[in-house]
C-alpha cells in the first residue's frame, strides 16, 4: 500500500531517494518522507500530500548524507498530515514501513509507561522505539531488530536506519514485499521491482522474516531464525519495467493504449510456471472451480465464471478475496482454486490462497508481478505479458487477465472434451480477431472522439448506472467502478434484468444510463430494460455493434459503436470502450487521473 525506498552511496542519497519514491508514487500519495544518515546523525525531512510537496521542502532544506530512507504514504492509521507522513524517529532509529502492525496499541501503552513520548497517530511509530529498547553494543544490530520484531504482530515491510552506522540500512519484511538491488555503485531496498529497476542491475527477494544488512557493495542476510543465510540475485531486464508515459499525458491512456500489444505478448506466451515439483492441473479431474479475486480482477473472474460453465462445462464459484478467507467454506478434497491479481500482492487475495492451500487445494494463480507474493505461493503461475500497470485504476491488466483466463478455459474444455460447438463457432483465429478489433477500435480516431463526446453524458451528473446481461454484465460492474475510481460520480453496475427488482427507483429525469449490449442472443432482452429506464426519463448511452446502434436508433440518446466480434468474445472490446469512457469523464472533470483520491494501486492490507 505504501511505498518504502532506500540507497546506500559513497554520493548524496536525495536526488536517488527522490528518483526511488516517483517510482513509487502510484502505492500511495498522501504524504512522503525521507532520512539519512549524515556524519552519523539522523536527518529527516517530511511533507503531507504528494511527492512535489516533500521535493519543494528538500529544495528550501536540503538533506545531506549518502545513506537514506524514504516513504510515499496511503494512510491507514492516522490523517494524511505531516506528523503522520514516514519516517519515524526515536533518539537513534529512523524507520519506514509499509503494511500494518496490529498490535500497536498494546505496544504504544508499553513504550508510553516507559516514558515514551509519541508524536504521530500511526501505528508505525512504535517501532523506531521499540528497536531503540533492543539495540545494544554486545548484540549484531540486526539480530536486535530481528528479536524486537518478535514482539510485532502484523505485516511489515520495513528500512531502518541506525544512527552512527552510515553505511547501512537493514532491511526486513514479514507479508508485504521487500527487494534488494544492486549496481556497480550502490545498493537499494524497494517494495517493488519497478522501482528498484530503473536503477538497480540485479535483485534479490527477500523471505518473510528475514534480515538484511544492506551496504553499497554487500548484503549479509539471516533468515528467519537468525541463520546466514544466501539469496539467490536475479538478473534485471530493463526493458519488461520501462514505466514512463511515452508521450500520453497519462499512464492510464498509454496503458489503455497498450492493450493490443499487451493481449499479443500474453497469449504468445500462454503457458504456466512452478516453483514446486506438483503436476499440472487437469481440469477433467475437478467438479468445480473456485475462483477468488479482488476490484477488477474479481470482474476478470466473473466474466471466466460465464466462459467456463458454457465452453468447458464446469461449475464455476467466484468469491471476493475479503469475504471469501474469513467464511470459511467447506472445500472438496483436489478441489481447484484459482487467484487473479494484477499486483500478486493484495493481502486478501494472498491471504484467501493460504486458506485453500491449507485445505489441500490445487492452487493456480493469474498475475501480472512476476515473484510476487501470490505467484510465489501459488501452485502453478499463469502470468499476464502487460509490463508494468501504473495508473491505478487497472486497464491492461483486465484484458490481459480475460486473455490468460480464455487461454484456461480452452485448455479446460479440451481437457473435458466439451463447448466443440461454441469453440468452433469461434474458429482457430479468435485470438488473433480479438487483437485486431481492439486494435483497431483504439486506432480509429473517429471512435475515440466518440467516445470522448459521449463522456458528456456524465457533464452535470452526480450519479450513474451502468447495465449489462450475461458475459457483459462483469464489463458493466467494471465501468462502474472506472468511473467512480477516476472521476468521483457515484455508479453502479447491474444485470439489467435485475434492475425492476429495486434499483430502477433510483432512474429519474435526466439520470446517465450506459447500457452495455452487443447484438447477441439477449440483446433484445437488454434493449426491454433500455426502454424501461427511458421512459423513466433516463439519458441512456448505448455501447453497441453496428448491428445494435441501428436497431435502437430510436430508443437511445447516444451510441458508441464498437466493432463486430462474436459475443463470447465480447467482454475485451466493451472493456476498451467503458475504459475509455471513464478514462475522458475524469479529464474533463479535471481529476487526477492516475492518482485518484484515497487509493493505491496495490492494496496489502486488510
Ligand atoms: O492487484 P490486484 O489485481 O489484486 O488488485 C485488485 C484491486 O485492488 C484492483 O483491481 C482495483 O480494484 C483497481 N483499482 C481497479 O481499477
């Protein structure tokens, strides 16, 4: 959720610092901080809200020191202000941290009995002081820390600074990433390999609880109980993390943008990863799936429950990661999970794989980071080819997961000898359609302006809904959530054949309607509910075919024509279009389009 950063230089750290956390500025963005170590004394410098804020109070205070931490903060306990913004000192220990210490209170009604005074509301503060208490001259630094941190309960991603020991940060993670990289000159700590890439030639993945004493040309690493231990460094590809924005004037459109590409190099790619020695799963062998998944990668999942019952014939349940790991559900014996996150990081979703592996579920995973917590532990990893996704609100990603979970599914029903019908309406070129429709819906400047001028729909709107039926019912949840991500209108997704069950109260006059609807088998189902919200007095936008757009020329007020594509097929060419809709809404709302307002982009607490 936050990002932590850190270098270790024989050449001043803020410039590197400050390079580090603009890297990581997409994990969160209310409030930034940095310390060093400066002839052995502790620094710190530290501004509410983004990160141009912190770089504006380093230019009227510069920071000295070649050894430092930094912060970029998405709050959780405590306001975004600057007494809350990391790092957190005590006398001798400065500390940023990323996750959530669960037993802070307890701690903090310790450490204040013992004469400490606090000066934030944050949970992380008690650790600086905590360690304080541990740190000795007989004992290794880090086996002090290691033994404080015994003391914590709660996921921690951790930089610590020690005063007096210049040359080193120590570094520790226990459920939130962590890596270490090196070049020639320096060494880095950072929650995530984008960031460490841009400056770091190899990388190592730190365990849970292990400890590293991080220096400009080593690292000593224990491990969890206090062994030496070696981690294996891994060579960094420069050219997979390039995270600039290429001209677009946001990560979110270049993102959008990049789908055909992305949907090409994943399904080239199309195959699966172990880290241990279990075979491959054979869909034949199972009764039903469960898939688990968060946001829009809970919606990715949705739209694989309704490929895989009708072309692979197999029960399909889809859960939210948040609900599912505390419900508890019986679980059949080799029964099939499956894990969808962009991230690979989302502590529900993490934490719901960890409750199927303890039920002896077969544990497959689609994600995005490759080494991610999620692909790390799952039992076979199926990786979506998109580079890194740095708008938070998630694009390329979502397409590239329907491509990966369409690839499950044909493999699904090949192993269950089912959908031959269905598979050979698509045809042997149904991948290769897909990139080009969307290809060419992104090419085509007309549409885009379309789209652009129907985002007008939403000009004085304070409310929304958006309708969908069967394998677009997903797409219209999806666009709902786009746009209440980006541009702050309240909206809501449903089936549209729900909708006279209740939410059709809501229509009144004037209200913007988008109606997801290919022409498909249920498209004059849809076209009833269209005309249900219109005589309500809703402004209805229909996203349709050609087909469509000329059936409803009379029952809608605006069209976005998308091209033709078979309508299991669907799902990845509405998303471009609700995309993009979302997308233009929020720049003619003047929002802030790839740091929306109280998120982040990988969410690893609770
Ligand atoms: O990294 P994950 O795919 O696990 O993240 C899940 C959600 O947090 C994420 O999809 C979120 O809903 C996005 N902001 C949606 O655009």
């Amino acid at each position: 959720m936050c990002g932590i950063f850190g270098v270790v230089n024989d050449k001043a750290a803020t410039e590197t610092l400050l390079k580090g956390l603009s890297a990581l500025e997409y994990r969160g963005y209310d409030s930034a901080g940095i310390a060093t170590l400066t002839e052995g004394e502790l620094d710190c410098r530290r501004a509410p809200g983004k990160l141009i804020n912190l770089e504006q109070v380093i230019e009227a205070l510069p920071l000295e020191g070649q050894t430092g931490i930094a912060h970029t903060r998405w709050a959780t306990h405590g306001q975004p202000n600057e007494a809350n913004a990391h790092p957190h000192l005590s006398l001798n220990v400065a500390v940023v941290h990323n996750g959530i210490i669960e037993n802070a209170d307890e701690l903090r009604e310790v450490l204040s009995a013992s004469g400490v005074c606090f000066l934030s509301d944050t949970d992380t503060e008690v650790l600086p002081h905590l360690i304080a208490n541990y740190l000795s001259a007989e004992v290794c630094p880090a086996l002090a820390i290691q033994t404080a941190l015994r003391e914590v309960k709660g996921s921690f991603a951790l930089g610590i600074l020690i005063k007096g020991m210049e040359d080193q940060i120590i570094a520790t993670r226990r459920g939130s990433p962590l890596v270490v990289g090196f070049n020639s000159e320096s060494a880095f700590i950072a929650s995530d390999m984008v960031a460490a890439s841009g400056m770091a030639d190899e990388i190592l993945y730190l365990e849970e609880d292990d400890i590293a004493i991080v220096k400009a040309h080593d690292v000593v690493i224990y491990d969890a109980q206090g062994e030496l231990v070696e981690r294996k460094k891994v060579t960094v590809d420069h050219d997979q993390f390039v995270a600039t924005k290429e001209g677009y004037d946001h990560y979110m459109l270049k993102e959008i943008h990049e789908q055909p590409n992305a949907l090409q190099r994943t399904w080239n790619g199309f195959s699966s990863t172990s880290l241990n020695q279990i075979e491959e799963i054979d869909f034949a062998n199972i009764d039903r799936l469960q898939i688990v998944a968060c946001g829009t990668s809970f919606y990715a999942g949705l739209v694989a429950k309704y490929w895989f019952e009708r072309m692979a014939d197999l029960i399909v349940e889809v859960d939210l990661a948040s609900e599912f790991r505390y419900r508890e559900p019986p679980m059949p014996k080799k029964g099939g999970c499956l894990f969808i996150s962009q991230s690979g990081e989302t502590a529900d979703t993490l934490a719901a794989l960890r409750f199927a592996q303890s039920k002896h579920q077969y544990c497959l995973s689609v994600v995005n980071v490759p080494n991610s917590s999620i692909a790390r532990e799952s039992d076979y990893v199926y990786r979506t080819l998109c580079g890194p996704e740095i708008g938070v609100a998630s694009t390329k990603a979502f397409t590239s997961q329907l491509a990966v979970l369409f690839g499950l599914v044909k493999k699904a029903a090949a192993e269950r000898q089912a959908g031959k019908g269905i598979l050979s309406e698509l045809g042997k070129h149904s991948e290769g359609d897909v990139i080009s429709r969307v290809r060419s819906a992104l090419m085509n400047d007309e549409k885009r302006h379309a789209i652009e001028r129907a985002a007008r729909i939403f000009e004085n709107a304070t409310s929304a809904i958006f309708l969908g039926r069967g394998q677009c019912y997903p797409i219209a949840l999806e666009g709902a959530l786009k746009l209440k991500e980006i541009s702050y209108i309240h909206a809501e997704g449903y089936a549209a054949g729900e909708l006279k069950h209740g939410p059709i109260a809501l229509i009144d006059e004037g209200m913007p309607v988008v109606v997801v609807a290919p022409y498909d088998r249920l498209f004059e189902k849809v076209v009833s509910n269209l005309q249900e919200v219109r005589a309500r007095g809703a402004k209805v936008l229909l996203i349709s075919d050609k087909l469509g757009c000329e059936m409803c020329k009379d029952y809608a007020d605006q069209f976005i024509e998308m091209p033709t594509l078979h309508e299991v097929l669907a799902p990845f060419i509405y998303s471009i279009a609700v995309q993009l809709l979302a997308y233009y809404t929020a720049v003619q709302r003047g929002k802030d389009v790839d740091q929306p307002r109280n998120l982040a982009k990988s969410v690893t607490v609770e």
